[in-house]
C-alpha cells in the first residue's frame, strides 16, 4: 500500500509539473491578407455561449452562437463589438469584444499538466490537461500562465522544461516543396518543376531569424507554398532588393549563408516583373 501511495504521488507531481510550448502571437493572417487584402487577426471566445449579430447592435438579428474556444479572424472594431469572419464569401457579422482575446499566445501541453483555481500548487485544480492541447494565454508571469479554459480561466505552473515562445513557422517545414505560386500586385507566376523547386527550398531553409517585424523593407509579394505533405503555408516577400520574407510575425533572411539579393529567388518565376516602387 505504501508502494501505491509514492507512485500515486510521483505521477501527481509528473502531471503538476509537465513541459510545454509556449507559443507567440500567430499575427496577421497571410493568406487571408493574400487573397482579400485585409491584415485579419485571429480571435479567441472566452465564454461558454457567445452571439455572434448581423450589425453591430443587440437588437441585430442574431446570426449564430460561438462556443468557448471557438476561433474567428477579426479587422474592424465598432464600439464594445468587433467583426467576425463566418466564412468564405459571406459578410462578417459582429460580437461583443467583452468576451474575446485578440492575437494572444498559446499554451500547449507535452503531456498531462494540472490547472489550478489560482496560482498555488497547494490550490484546488480545475482540470487535468492531456498531451496536444491548445489554450490562449491571457496572463503570463515568470512562474505561471493564466489560460483560457472552456469558458472560464486556470492558472498553469511553468517549469524549466518549457519552450518559451515557438514561432508558429517552421523553416524547415520547406524542405520539400512541391508547388510554388508567386503573388505580386501585377501578376502571378507558377512553379511545379523539383529541380526549380529544390533551389528554392534551399533558399528559404537557409534562413536567419531576424526577431519579430523588425525589417523596414517594404513588402507585398506572397509566395504560396505546398509541402510534402499538402499542407499551404503563405510567406511575404520583401519587395526591394533586401532577401528577407515574413512569416508568423517573424522576419527571416533567406539564402543567409550565400548572401543572395532577392532577385535569385524571383528569377525562378520567369513571369514575374517588378511593380511600380520595386527594384
């Protein structure tokens, strides 16, 4: 019975003191950006039952109802309410703001972590988390996070294990390409040939972090690409001379190692033409 009694207590403290990722803002949407010219940013419901309005007003006709942890993308605020995207080709519609957190950071849990009524281990615990999952971040401190939790809040115990603020973006996600489509505002170029592509793979893993939006290149080229594995992931190009793309918030430069201009990269699309302001 003693023996049950540790191992039942050493699991308690694995599972109060599990490592985690803790996630930067995702920041403008780019390829929401790319095809509708709007710089949207995601938004997270707070509260259990949210009503989403036709207008910006109470006595709106009420168009649906959000959940807690349900996301939307957002660019217009109106007094107490903001926009909410409802999909593709349809109008936003609005909801109050009292019960949203814009852009935050994301805990995610690496295995089971507890979640506790204030910030003690010695509180009482609102939930158990398992591995995977994914929960804004409404307070952070050098000890703990404040987490959104199914419509209300809890307060996670930080360790040494943690990852602190992971970029959503992955380089190295762009080993393997096999689609590539240039978006520039006088036209567009597309690339399936491996052997083009491998070059540009290259060129976009070789990359140094710069830090988040520090770059005062001007930019609004889009490059889509699709992995290996069908996932699309959309990086804005610098639209001078500077060999620098934005993704998730960060600005990288590309080809770092061999010291390339941008025009390397662009000469891979042989349709692209520079637009008016761009060298």
């Amino acid at each position: 019975m003693k023996k049950l009694f540790c191992m039942v207590l050493i699991l308690m403290l694995i599972a109060g003191n599990a490592s985690a990722t803790i996630m930067e803002p995702k920041g403008v949407d780019l390829e929401f950006k790319l095809s509708t010219g709007i710089e949207a940013r995601e938004a997270v419901v707070l509260c259990r039952s949210l009503s989403a309005h036709l207008d910006h007003d109470a006595t709106s006709r009420k168009m649906k109802t959000l959940s807690a942890g349900n996301t939307f993308l957002t660019w217009e605020s109106y007094g107490e309410w903001q926009n909410c995207f409802n999909g593709e080709g349809k109008d936003p519609i609005w909801v109050r703001d009292y019960y949203l957190v814009n852009d935050p950071a994301w805990y995610i849990t690496d295995g089971q972590t507890a979640v506790y009524a204030y910030d003690d281990l010695e509180a009482p615990r609102v939930a158990l988390l398992g591995r995977n999952e994914e929960l804004p971040i409404l307070l952070e401190t050098e000890e703990w996070c404040v987490v959104g939790l199914r419509g209300a809040a809890g307060w996670i115990r930080k360790t040494s294990k943690d990852r602190y603020h992971k970029g959503w973006f992955d380089p190295d996600s762009l080993y393997t390409i096999t689609r590539a489509e240039l978006n520039w505002p006088a036209g567009y170029s597309e690339v399936t040939d491996p052997y083009v592509l491998s070059q540009l793979s290259g060129m976009l893993t070789d990359v140094r972090d710069m830090g988040q939006s520090v770059s005062g290149c001007p930019f609004g080229v889009y490059l889509t690409l699709t992995t290996e594995d069908e996932q699309r992931v959309v990086i804005e190009l610098a639209s001078d001379s500077c060999a620098i793309f934005r993704a998730s918030g960060h600005d990288y430069r590309y080809g770092n190692s061999t010291h390339i201009s941008n025009t390397k990269l662009y000469s891979l699309f042989p349709e692209y033409t520079p637009h008016h302001g761009q060298n």
